[in-house]
C-alpha cells in the first residue's frame, strides 16, 4: 500500500498501519508474533514520522475540539526520499542552484514542504558552503535550513524547509 505521510508517498505494508477515525481516535495495529514484528518494522524515521504526525492528531482534536490546523497533520518530522531530495553533485554552483530551485518549485506543487540537497563533501566543500551561503539570502523560498540528520546523511546534505 502506499501512504502518504507529511506529503511524502511511501511504500508500506498492511500490518504497518494504523487507523486514524475522523473523531481523532487511533485503531492501533493487530498484535504481531515476535518472528512478524521483526519482518514488519518501519525504519525508525518512518515510525517517528507516523508517531509525530498521530500525536498532532490526538492534541489537536482534544479540548474545545476547535483547532486553526483542523485534523492536518504536523509536518515536523520529513524523511528523505527520491521525490524530495535533488542530488547537485558534479555541477557547479549556478547549475546546483538552478537545480534546487526546481526542486523547491516541485515540491511545493507536490505539498511537501521539506527538501534535501546533496552536495556532498566535496574536496573543500565549496559546492557545500556556496549553496548554503546562497540559501542564508534566499528568503523567499526558504524557512530554514541545516545540515540533514545522521540518518538522513548527515553533512554531506543540506535540509531546506520551504515556505
């Protein structure tokens, strides 16, 4: 089955999924033997994903039951993927730059609202340092940025959250 989770589409299978109903209440997972348990695992950025994302769920529908976000879903937690991650290495800046904003173009159209850049190291890594020089200016399309989480790849990606 593919899911879609804070606009990224993953593959995943049956017994990884739980239900959330329209009245914010989550119908977890049916019980796993230990020898399925190992077999069914998410990685653990998908489980913190699906985790941050049930938990906005459950605060947002608690109290009053009014909410400025509704049922939407935190979009705090992203995990890399081919469809948001755009790889400039062997460009030059003007080229990587171009390319990243594309990529940003694309996703917004798509929803997402995290992309990642690989630039690599690089031998210096002046590619690195110019694009991340370049996105300390561009305002206009970009929130924040930081190097990606070891488990997204560490320093050899930049994470841009787009606005």
């Amino acid at each position: 089955i593919q899911v879609q989770v804070s606009g990224v589409t993953m593959a995943l299978k049956t017994t990884d999924l739980s239900a959330v109903m329209d009245s914010g209440v989550v119908a977890t997972k049916p019980t796993l033997s230990a020898a399925q348990t190992k077999k069914a695992r998410l990685s653990k950025a998908a489980e913190r994903a699906l985790q941050k994302d049930v938990d906005s769920l459950g605060q947002s529908t608690r109290g009053t039951g009014t909410s400025s976000e509704g049922n939407k879903p935190s979009s705090a937690v992203a995990i890399r993927t081919d469809s948001n991650t755009v790889d400039i290495r062997g460009n030059n800046f003007e080229e990587g730059k171009s390319m990243i904003k594309e990529k940003i173009s694309k996703c917004l159209m798509n929803g997402q609202s995290v992309v990642y850049v690989l630039h690599g190291h690089g031998t210096g890594g002046v590619l690195k340092s110019k694009v991340r020089g370049w996105l300390k200016t561009e305002r206009q399309l970009v929130k924040r940025f930081a190097p990606a989480d070891q488990g997204d790849g560490g320093d050899a990606f930049t994470k841009i959250e787009v606005r």
